[in-house]
C-alpha cells in the first residue's frame, strides 16, 4: 500500500498496517511507520512520533532504525541536537549491517563531527558502506581517493568509484564521474558529451558542485 505495488497506493492503509506490525513486535514495522511520520505520508507530520519510533526499533534491533534515529539527533530534527549520540547509533547501525548508518558514521570521522578526525577509519566505513550498497559511501571514498585522504591517492579507484555511485544513483557520484570522463581523468577515455550530460543531470539534482564545472571548459 505505501508504494501501490500489487494494490492501489494508499498510504494511510499502508500506517496503519505498519502500526498494526509494530504493535505486535515487529521492529521494521516501527521503523517504517517512524518513517511515515517523519514525512507525513498517510499520517500527520511529526517527527518527534518518528523518533520515538526510530527508538522502538533501534531498540528492537532494527539498524535502519538506528540510522534514522542517529539522523535525527545529528540534526536535531524531533528530539534535542547531540552528534556524540548520533554518531553511537550510526556505529549501532553500521554494525547491524546498514550501509547508510556507515556512510554517516564515515563522515563523522572524516569531519571529526564528536569524534575525533581519523580520514583512514573514514575511508574504511565508507568501503563497507559502498560494498553494502549505499552508492554515496562510494562517492565519498572515491573522493578520498582523489584526494589521497586515509588512503594512497589514486585517481584510477576513484574514477571507478564515481562511476558505481552513479550506476548506483547517487546524483553526486555522477557530477563527480561526468568530470573525469569530460577531462579524461583517471585513465578514462575523454567523452566530453556524455560528461556534460551527467553533470547537468547532477547540477539539476541540486548539486551546485555539478553546476560550477559545467561552466568550465574540458
């Protein structure tokens, strides 16, 4: 109901049933019905119910919970700002196998947001997060890699980072692959077509970085 797969779309039957799981202990349940109201689909928006909801499943042992919850207090979005917290529940999270929880926790230590900046551990959490399949952790470290941060510089893996986020669709990793391909970085062959092209679908996602090199000349 809350994607109309199968059935009509209707996303206040889909909270209700999500409500419905929750109640009865099922933990993906509580994290999607957080999910609802965090975004006001189907029920009225309040993020502070979603956060109590994040909590429930975190607690319960649902790690996308936890990534969410730890955004929350990152953000300070339904429950008061704490990076240290945030930064537990991402470790929680990225523990139970949730990519996204690894990425944030990544950026954490790469940012040295409540932790103390270590770009090797960063690098390391947005691997697992891109082996996990969060397309922004390979962004991320294809970054580092560019930039020789927590690991050797190597533009080649980061060309090859940037072209998975993308395939992954990450709107960023495609500004990031569209300039190595319009510049011929990293061992690509130069395509400077298909290189704007991705560029100016990354710039009109909102990426402002995308927006800058497309007015540069390749």
């Amino acid at each position: 109901y809350a994607n109309g797969q199968g059935v009509p779309k209707d996303e206040a039957r889909a909270a209700t049933l999500y409500k419905q799981a929750c109640d009865g202990g099922d933990f993906s349940g509580c994290n999607n019905l957080g999910v609802m109201y965090d975004n006001g689909q189907g029920v009225p928006k309040d993020e502070a119910r979603a956060a109590a909801l994040y909590k429930q499943a975190c607690d319960g042992g649902n790690a996308p919970g936890c990534s969410y919850l730890g955004f929350m207090y990152e953000s300070g979005q339904g429950v008061p700002k704490d990076e240290a917290r945030a930064a537990a529940l991402y470790k929680k999270a990225c523990d139970g196998g949730e990519a996204w929880g690894c990425t944030n926790l990544g950026f954490m230590y790469e940012s040295g947001k409540s932790v103390p900046k270590d770009e090797a551990r960063a690098a390391a959490l947005y691997k697992k997060a891109c082996e996990g399949g969060d397309a922004r952790g390979c962004s991320n470290l294809g970054v580092m890699y560019e930039e020789g941060k927590g690991v050797p510089n190597n533009e080649a893996r980061a060309g090859a980072l940037y072209k998975r986020a993308c395939d992954g669709g990450d709107s960023g990793g495609c500004g990031y692959f569209g300039d190595y391909l319009r510049q011929g970085l990293g061992g690509l062959d130069q395509d400077v077509g298909r290189g704007r092209e991705l560029l100016s679908k990354s710039c009109a996602d909102g990426n402002q970085w995308s927006c800058d090199r497309l007015k540069e000349e390749p």
